[in-house]
C-alpha cells in the first residue's frame, strides 16, 4: 500500500493500469519534477514516470531541505517500496545523476537491480570538480546557475520569487558539493550517459569515466547539442533513446 509519506515524493504519471515498468527521474539542483512533466506524453503507454519531488520547494516549500546524499538517498529509496511489483529504471539530470546512482546502489544492496541506469549532464561522481558555491554570497550562486544554460533563471529577478528558490538551491549545492565517493562502487545496472555538447561544467572524460561504474560492454555515451540543459529543447530526441533503451528490457 502506497502511504502517504510515500506519496509526498513522487509526481506519478499514470498513463497504464498495469505498466511494464517504472521510469523514476530525478531533478537536478534547485530543480523541481516539472523537468519531467511532458515525459509521459512521449514515452510508451506502458511506462510509468514518477517524478522525484524534493523537500523545500514547490508544495513541499514547508519542509526541510536534505543537505546529505545517504540521507536523501536513503529515504527515496524508502519512499519506493510501494511501487517495487514492476522493473525500475533510473533517469537523473545534474545533480539527480548522483541521487539516481545512489538510489541504484541501495535498490541493488536489497537484491532489486534497475534495468537502466541512465545519468545526466553530469560527471562520474569520483571525478567531478566540487568548489563551494553553497558558501558564496546569492549573486554568485545565481550567476554561477545563469552560466550553466538559461532555464527559468529570470525567476531570480522577481525579488519574490529569489527569497523562494535561494534556500532549496543553496541546500542542494550544499548536498552535490559535500558528496565525495573516493571509491564509488559499481553497479550492476548498464549505464547510459547523456551530456549537452556546450555543456562546460562537465568534462567529457570524466562523464566517460561513469564506463568504470558498470560491467565491460555495458556503458554507452549519447552527447547532444546544447548546454547544461540540452534535455529541454532536446526533450523529444532524449526521450525518445530512453523510450528505445527501455523497450530492450
């Protein structure tokens, strides 16, 4: 039975009765599930999206921002349980690349392996660079955000809507920046990475180095143009290669 904590952290879009498989998509920093809204639409009847919704911001604005990996990873883990009758796949963007690899590991520890670990505009965690921009005064941060690609940045103008979104993301700067895995364990899901080709933020051979975290034969690079957020104007042809992974399993 799905309780209602459970609930709180996942948008689910049910497009099937019984479906093959659950597509659960994690956002990136500061980031919310309306990444992932027109998912659904796009990939097959059969699948399910759950969205991952964090604390600290949209209807969860009231709670607690998670400022630690395990914990945050532990308890989506947790928040699953109810929905583990059908095959998992993994989707995360950004920072969500790490709490997806993460949520593997703890599914796979408890014999639950994903079908697909698919990871985002981001490096391996053991090669990503980690500054401390959660210490930085707000013009920083936002300019720093600004210089990743433009996605909703005008909201940080609206003095309202700054006040709104500077907490939750500072607190997952604080979570992506403290998260240092020296000796990330593989997993035994295949992995497929995506990454903007002008994405700057992310170097191409650490992105590769997600190939050390699977099985031999089992990675694959699929780059596409644009920024740190290539996934929005690219939303059809990105969804359409997981669609294809995902009908393989």
């Amino acid at each position: 039975m799905t309780t209602p904590e459970a609930k709180k952290w996942f948008r689910v879009h049910r497009r099937a009765t019984e479906p093959r498989l659950r597509l659960v998509c994690f956002p990136h920093a500061g980031g919310t599930a309306q990444l992932f809204h027109g998912w659904p639409a796009l990939l097959p009847p059969d699948v399910e999206v759950l969205a991952v919704r964090y604390p600290g911001r949209q209807d969860r604005l009231a709670e607690a921002c998670v400022e630690d990996m395990a914990t945050l990873a532990d308890t989506i883990e947790d928040a699953l349980r109810p929905w583990l009758d059908r095959p998992l796949a993994l989707f995360g963007h950004s920072m969500g690349a790490c709490v997806a690899y993460e949520v593997a590991l703890r599914l796979e520890a408890r014999g639950l392996v994903p079908e697909h670990l698919l990871v985002s505009a981001h490096e391996a965690p053991h090669r990503a660079d980690r500054a401390a921009l959660h210490d930085a005064d707000d013009d920083t941060l936002i300019s720093h955000v600004r210089q990743l690609g433009d996605l909703h940045s005008e909201a940080y103008d609206i003095p309202e809507l700054r006040d709104l979104l500077l907490p939750a993301l500072r607190s997952d700067y604080r979570l992506i920046e403290g998260y240092h895995p020296p000796n990330p364990a593989p997993v035994k899901a295949p992995i497929t990475a995506y990454t903007g080709q002008d994405d700057h933020s992310c170097a191409l051979d650490a992105v590769l180095a997600w190939s050390g975290l699977t099985a031999p034969g089992s990675f694959e690079l699929r780059p596409y143009p644009g920024d740190h957020f290539y996934l929005v104007a690219r939303e059809a042809e990105v969804v359409a290669d997981v669609a294809a992974r995902l009908a393989r399993v």
